[in-house]
C-alpha cells in the first residue's frame, strides 16, 4: 500500500487549499504573484503597470490597467516589466464557486475558455469601481460572518458581470517573438507540474510531445524554439526539473522510492533509478542517505 503522506507545502497553499479562495493585494516593487498550486485555481488580476502576458499563440501587452482572467488548464507566463507594479489578485477554486446546474462552467466562459479573451483594459472610473470591489473581498475574508464565502463568491460574480459589458482587448501580437512566446509558456507549464504532493496525483506530462499537444503546437516547433532560446532541448529541460523534484522528495519526504518513481511518471522504479543515477551521478538509495 503506497505511503499518502502529502508534501510538504506552504502556509499561504494550505490555506487557500482550505478554503478555496483567497484575495490579496499585490505591493508595490514586491512579488506580483504568490506560489500556489496554479493546477487547481481560477486568477483574477487587476493590475496597473506596464507587463507582457504571452500564450502559446499570442501576446499581450499591457501599457496601464488591467484586468486579467486566468484559467488553470490554459498556460501562460507573465512578465513584469516596471518597477512599480500595483494591483489585487483573487485565486478560486471552481468548486468554491458552486455553479449551479443552469450555469455554464468556467471554462466556457468568455474569460476562461481557450482562445476567449481573458485580459480587459480598464480605464480610471472602472479601476476605481474594481478596487472598491477587491478592497471589501479583502476585509471580508478577515471576518467570521457566518455567510462570508457566499458573500465573496457574489462579488466574484459581480466582477465577472461587469467584464462581461467591457469591450474586449484586441491589443494582442500573434507573431512578434514567437520562438520566445512559446519557450516561456513551455518553462511555466513545466513549473506548473510541481511540487507532487500525493501519490495518488502523479506527472501527468512527461515527454515533449506531452507538452506539445497541451500547447497545442508541433513537437518539433516547440523543440526548435526552446533550444533557439535557452540553448537546451524540451526534453533536457523536463529531465532536469524532474531530477530537481526527485531530489526535493529525497530529502523532505519519506516516501519510499518506489512511490516516489511512480509519482513522478515512471512505470517501474529500475527506471528511475537509471534516470537519477544517469543525470545525478549516483542513485537515490544513496543520495537520501547522504542527505540525512
């Protein structure tokens, strides 16, 4: 019987975990986003700065404020180009919304929906009404009124409505610094795979291919892109986070190898023991007890 102790993860993860929601204020020259786990949560983000979000098939380039929608099955990588980078950021889970049988799901909104439109620009009337909106989210998450989640889920609603009568944004670059576009939405899908934190969740992607057809691009596009960019192949960057994970679980877990070789996507653990040995130098037997 495998061993389903979870990972060990952060206090800001456990919390939103627990309560499938949680809202914060982006501080000015501080981290615009927090680690969580971005497999399970729906984002929200207005945020006033200059920065570049990029998909696989497209770019977004933001000058002043906005508001951003974030799906959990749809990779994307955000880079922060100012120093000074304000905002407000809500992470859900779907089920913490608790969409009726009338509504559609999350992922056929507009917002959320492959190929939808998921960044608004937001002009100072509108900035000024959404910041009230994330300002009363944030105190009211502070609070032990009873109904407070029923509460937080009709502003999120009321956020989403209010989008629904913006314009979409159309400032998006479909071509510009393609090579790039693609390896920084590779490396954070990559990321997003991490940490394992049960057995019973393994790596589900594991070749280049895997990670081509969740971009939805060629495998041989994807791989000529990342090594034009970084200097490496798809697969020497997957091996090498993997090997990093499997060092992490060596030390701060005590799983036995065999679930930590099935954890991370290999079918037998002869199999990862050659990998680790191959990339690490010597096998994971060996390397857990020189860590101790």
């Amino acid at each position: 019987m495998k061993d389903q102790t979870p990972r060990a993860v952060s206090e800001f993860n456990k919390e939103l975990k627990l309560k499938g929601f949680n809202i914060f204020k982006i501080e000015e020259d501080s981290n615009a986003t927090r680690i969580y786990s971005r497999k399970d949560f729906y984002k929200i983000c207005l945020t006033t700065g200059k920065s570049i979000i990029h998909y696989a098939d497209r770019s977004f380039e933001a000058n002043d404020t906005v508001l951003f929608f974030g799906n959990p099955h749809i990779p994307y990588s955000w880079e922060t180009l100012s120093t000074t980078y304000v905002g407000y950021t809500c992470l859900f889970s779907e089920d913490f919304l608790k969409l009726s049988e009338r509504s559609e799901s999350l992922q056929q909104s507009p917002f959320f929906k492959i190929g939808g439109t998921p960044v608004l620009k937001i002009n100072h009337q509108q900035r000024d009404f959404l910041n009230t909106i994330f300002l009363k989210m944030i105190e009211e998450q502070r609070t032990d009124y009873v109904y407070k989640d029923d509460l937080i889920r009709n502003y999120i609603n009321l956020i989403i409505h209010e989008a629904l009568k913006l314009q979409p944004s159309e400032n998006f670059d479909q071509h510009k610094n393609a090579a790039s576009r693609i390896t920084s939405v590779f490396l954070e899908l990559l990321e997003r795979q991490f940490p394992i934190e049960t057995a019973d969740r393994p790596l589900q992607l594991k070749t280049a291919q895997d990670y081509a057809r969740n971009l939805n691009v060629h495998v041989n596009y994807l791989n000529r892109s990342v090594n034009e960019i970084t200097g490496k192949s798809t697969t020497a960057h997957i091996s090498e986070r993997v090997l990093h994970e499997a060092k992490a679980m060596l030390q701060h877990t005590d799983w036995n190898i065999s679930d930590i070789a099935y954890a991370l996507g290999f079918d037998y653990p002869s199999y990862f023991n050659n990998f680790f040995k191959k990339l690490a130098g010597t096998n994971p037997r060996n390397f857990r007890a020189s860590e101790i």
